[in-house]
C-alpha cells in the first residue's frame, strides 16, 4: 500500500442539487441533498484511500461540533487523522454548495482567517512515497514540499489561483486548474501559459481543463491526453480526485502520463454520480471503467 501525505483544507459541505442556479433572492428548494466532508486536500486524501492508498491528512480545524464532522468522515472514508491539528477559538471551514442539471458547482465557503499558520510540526512526520499540497494553506504547502524534496519524493503542487512562485519553484509535479494557470501566467493561451510556467519552476507542469482533459507541454509542442466522456451528474470534487489519484499513481511508480491517464478516469467516473464523497469511485470500480473503455 503506498504512503501519500496531503496537505491542505477539511471542510463540511451542505450540498444542494437544483433544477438550475438560482438567479434572484428568493426560496428555492431543492431535488436532492447531502451534508458531505469536502475540502481541496481532504477529497483527495479520501479520494486516495478509496484507491487502496494510506492517505494522511495534515489540515488546520477548528475545535468545535464542524470540526468533529470533519474528522468523523475522514476516519471512516480510512484516511489517518493523527496529523490534523484543532484549535480552540478558531472556527473549522463549512460551505453550501449548489449543483444545477448539468452536474456544474456553484460554492460559498466560509474559511476561519485565524487558524494558526505555523507549520514548523510537519517536519516531524514520517516519510511518505508521495506528497500533494493544496494552495489553501501556504505555509503547510511549503513545508511539505520541502519535505518531499528533502526525501526526492513526488511533490505534486494542487495550482489554484493562489499559487506562490516559492511553492512552484519546490514542487516536483504542478497540476494547475484551467483557472489557475491563467490566474497566475495572466494567459488565456494554454501553450503560452505553460511556457510562461516553465520558466518560474523546473517541475512537471500540466493543466486539467475539466471535459477537456489535460494538457501538457511535449518538446515545446501542445499535447492533450483527453477525459473518457461520460454522463456529468456532478463535477464537485472532481479536481481533487483528480490530484489524489494522481499523486497516488506517481507513489506506485507510474510515469507522468500514465499517472495523468488514470486520474482523467477517475474524475470522469467520479461525476457520474451525485453524493459528494459517495460519488468517489474505488479501484476496482476504476479498473472496469477503464476496461470497459479501451
């Protein structure tokens, strides 16, 4: 079983499925719902574990009734809790969620701005085969990567829109979101972007662009390793999972692309369902959808 450690934000979703999102200041109610952990880096420590990973989560909660919720779900989906701090007076992240027909998000999170952001204490964790980052907690992602680097282990870098340069410049692996890279390049060309990324960091760089796939940057040639297509009932957490199951598949051994192939089939079977976390598949699950499509 290979060892990935994540660092980032637990939360608790209140998930609401609607006919669409709604557009004006009025009472809506909605076709199904669920109360659900999220979170960028707690999804993919689940994510991991589902995938036959051990998956330990370094997060920052509050120590209050959200924060027990957090850690519930977290110990039952079987990721190691041991290294998630809680802090009194501080308050752990919820968010309400919306999903309209066609499977799309739309969120409000609610972050405690307090929580300490000391991060000195990472140091002292085991070593593990992989390590993923999230960018919701600088100073946890900066420490882990410097931990990975320190081991020459994967350091895979979750590229939202607040991505630093100094946590680029450590990381091994830096997957972006669409809306991340161009956050941070300022580009709306996804070559150009890439270009741009390769010359703040020496790691290897990808962007996931949802239904799209990923694209990567090949001999300075744009190469796109697209997503199997499948009926969206819920995009949630997709990207999470997609990061999960790609720092996993790096952990095992796998090469880039082989890593990117199989996270694109594991988001892609992810939205199939609606559920927050009930919609994450297990490998097994993973392998018949792959089977079932080559």
């Amino acid at each position: 079983m290979s060892k990935v450690l994540v660092t980032g934000v637990s939360v608790i979703d209140f998930i609401f499925k609607l006919e669409q999102m709604p557009q004006e200041p009025e009472k809506f109610r909605a076709e199904e719902a669920v109360i659900s952990g999220g979170g960028v880096a707690a999804n993919a420590a689940v994510a991991i574990s589902k995938l036959g990973g051990e998956a330990t989560l370094v997060s920052r909660i509050g120590k209050d009734d959200i924060g027990c919720m957090i850690k519930k779900q977290l110990i039952k989906e079987g990721v190691r809790t041991e290294n998630i701090e809680e802090y009194r007076n501080c308050r752990s992240s919820f968010s309400s969620v919306y999903i309209d027909s066609q499977g799309e998000r739309q969120i409000v999170n609610f972050r405690d701005r307090t929580l300490p952001d000391d991060a000195s204490w990472i140091r002292n964790i085991e070593e593990h085969k992989a390590y993923l980052v999230d960018t919701r907690w600088n100073a946890g992602a900066i420490e882990t990567l410097k931990i990975a680097k320190n081991f020459k282990r994967p350091g895979v870098l979750d590229a939202e829109d607040t991505v630093t340069a100094e946590a680029l410049k450590l990381a091994s692996h830096a997957a972006f979101s669409f809306h991340g890279l161009r956050h941070f390049t300022k580009q709306t060309d996804v070559k150009k972007a890439l270009s741009q990324v390769t010359k703040f960091t020496e790691a290897w760089v990808c962007v996931t662009d949802g239904e799209r796939g990923v694209y990567i940057l090949n001999n300075n040639e744009l190469k796109n390793i697209p997503a199997l297509q499948v009926e969206v009932e819920e995009t949630l957490g997709a990207g999470d999972v997609w990061h999960g199951a790609f720092a996993l598949s790096l952990a095992e051994g796998e090469k880039e692309l082989e890593a990117v192939k199989f996270a694109n089939s594991v988001a892609s079977l992810k939205c199939k369902k609606f559920g927050g976390r009930d919609s994450f598949p297990n490998r097994q699950q993973v392998q018949e959808f792959i089977r079932e499509h080559q």
